[in-house]
C-alpha cells in the first residue's frame, strides 16, 4: 500500500533533499529514460536509468534518501504526477521507466504499451543472457502509466528483479551501487544499442511522414 496517493500529498510531510532528490536533464534523441523510484525506494534503478541515458537521452530520477523506509517514498506509476516527470514526458516523444520488483522468476518484466519497442528490447536481453518475460500484474499497460505519458502515447517499462539488482552491483546499499560489476556493464551495453536504434528508427519515421505528407 502506497504511502502518498499523489507528489502533492508527499512534499507536505517529506522535505526536499533531506528524504528525497529529484535530478534530471534533457536530451537531442526524444527518448526519456526515467526512474520514478530510485535511491532507497527500489535501489539500483536510478543507476541503471542515468547509464542508459548517457549521450542524447534525457533522463529522471525521484530517489529516496532516507535511512529507512523509503519504500513510504513510493508513488504508483499512474498516479505519478511529480511535476518536472510530466513536463520531461511531455516533450518527450518516447519514456522508458526503470523500475525494481521482488520477484525474482526471471531478470527483467516488459511491459509499457509498445509492444514493438518491447519485442526489440526481449530479444535483444534474451541473446545477451538475461532471462526476460512479462508479468502478470507489472504490464504498465494503463494510459496514465508514467511509461505511456511521452506524446507517442505508448512507451516502454522495465521491472528489473531484485536479484537482478543485486548481480549489478557490489551491494545493493547506496555505497555499494557505487561499484557496478561487470553484468551492470552488459545490461547498460544491451539496452544502450536497443534505444540508440529505437531513436533512429522514430527519428526516420517522423521524418519519413513529414515527406510523404
């Protein structure tokens, strides 16, 4: 159970760069790679987003801060209304969300309503090694979800397993986030090449009905 039912509902409680931080930057591509849950909330995604979006992706991060429970940090991602996340989504033609779960059946859930962004993502995981599937309840399939808020109207989510995230880093703890290992390096290769192609391809599509119309 959600803590705060909304980002107005949580700054009246939780102070700004004491329990939480919010960093982000825009970028040339039209992609967004952005972590609503980082920091303490669901460790190791905020690190995950901020490798993937190097070079021309624009990237955010909400990330918790405090010592404990900063799961109480935790905003769903259709009532995720934090207000640079949505002003980053709106000029943002395509989002891809990092989020972090306990299940751990496989690697990597896939969800978001770009089935096509999403199939190239599976197989591109999948020939790397990881194990990918979707889930059941994580599918982030909902219009108000963060991942669909970019204005193609459909994204892409990722809901990393916990042991996952814990094969990422030296400890999943904040000083150990700070020492990827090399499967972080993998990850953050595989998912680099699947966006910077994603980029291009939406970039020559938009181009592409600029001509033909």
């Amino acid at each position: 159970m959600n803590s705060y039912e909304s980002y107005y509902a949580l700054v009246r409680r939780e102070v700004s760069g004491r329990d939480y931080v919010i960093e982000w930057r825009t970028g040339r591509s039209g992609l967004a790679v952005m972590a609503p849950h980082g920091g303490g909330i669901e460790p190791g995604t905020s690190e995950v987003a901020r490798s993937i979006a190097q070079g021309s992706h624009s990237f955010y991060h909400f990330d918790g801060l405090k010592r404990e429970n900063n799961g109480t940090l935790h905003i769903t991602s259709t009532r995720f209304d934090e207000p640079v996340a949505l002003a980053l989504a709106a000029v943002s033609w395509k989002i891809v969300t990092i989020h972090g779960c306990t299940h751990d059946d496989v690697d990597i859930y896939l969800g978001g309503l770009d089935t096509n962004f999403q199939a190239a993502c599976a197989e591109a995981l999948t020939n790397a090694g990881f194990i990918v599937a979707c889930h059941l309840d994580f599918q982030g399939l909902q219009p108000e979800n963060l991942c669909n808020r970019g204005r193609s109207g459909k994204g892409l989510q990722l809901e990393l397993s916990l042991r996952l995230r814990r094969r990422l880093f030296h400890r999943l703890n904040r000083a150990g986030r700070q020492q990827p290992t090399a499967l972080f390096g993998l990850l953050n290769d595989t998912l680099r090449r699947v966006l910077a192609r994603e980029a291009f391809s939406d970039s020559f599509s938009h181009v592409h009905g600029i001509l033909s119309s």
